[in-house]
C-alpha cells in the first residue's frame, strides 16, 4: 500500500447490516457479489450488478470506503480517491 487517503479516518465499522443487499432484497432483484460500507455496515450489491446499490449508496451518502462482502476476500475500496486496500 504505497498510497493512503484521508478517508480511512472514516471508517467505523466492518460489521454488515445483513445478508443481502438491503434494496435487491426489498424490491425480489439478485445481485452478483456484495459489498459493505464501512461507514454505516449498508450491504449493496456490486457494480457488475444490475442495480449497482453499493456504488448508488455512495453517492446518495457520501459514504467514502467500503469492502468486500464476498468469504475469503479482504479487499477494499475508496470511492473518491479510487484506491484499492488489499487488505483494507
């Protein structure tokens, strides 16, 4: 990790809210993997989903980091200086 942002300061959880994506769930859609925000713990589905819920979360929050739900995967990602953390 050569390069940092200052929005690890933000990060105040690594716990999920559940299981699923919270809106896919509600409205019967499926996702392809899933990601948690690390600000709030919101689950949203992927960007190479169909609703794009996490990335939609983003940007209706502010929400800047978020992280791999997917088992064995300990990546993350900031959204508004586009660094990947490996592990995060």
């Amino acid at each position: 990790m050569s390069e940092a942002c200052r929005h690890l300061q933000d990060i105040h959880t690594r716990g999920a809210n559940g299981d699923g994506c919270e809106e896919c769930l509600k409205t019967g859609d499926s996702w392809v993997h899933l990601r948690v925000c690390m600000v709030c713990g919101h689950v949203g589905c992927c960007d190479d989903s169909k609703n794009q819920h996490a990335s939609r979360h983003f940007r209706a929050t502010g929400h800047p980091i978020m992280r791999s739900k997917e088992p064995g995967e300990t990546w993350g990602w900031c959204y508004v200086d586009q660094l990947f953390y490996d592990p995060i």
